[in-house]
C-alpha cells in the first residue's frame, strides 16, 4: 500500500505525462508532415499509454 502523499505525487506526475502527449499530438498534427508527424503521434500515443499506467498505479 501506498501513502496517499505518494498517490497523489504519482497522479500528478501522471496527469503531467497525459498532458504533454495531448501537447506533442495537437503539434505534430498542425505543424509537422510526413514521417516527422508519424514519429511524433507515436510518441504522443506512447507517452499518453505511460501516463494511463501510472494513473492506474494509484488506483491498486
């Protein structure tokens, strides 16, 4: 079990993480082509699955 200082670190952390794919998926689709925009998405799309596996962390 955790402390609940430590859950809400890691959900912050988390809520962070979430919030730079959401970021790096809004400027890879408006400003970037091609292979750049792909790279990026997937990037975004594996940042956005780390921070959904950390929000669920605190929910165990």
């Amino acid at each position: 079990m955790m402390d609940p200082m430590t859950k809400m670190w890691i959900s912050l952390i988390a809520v962070l993480i979430m919030g730079l794919s959401v970021f790096l998926i809004t400027y890879a689709r408006s400003k970037t082509k091609g292979f750049v925009r792909a790279m990026l998405s997937f990037v975004a799309f594996i940042t956005m699955i780390i921070g959904f596996m950390g929000g669920m962390v605190i929910l165990l």
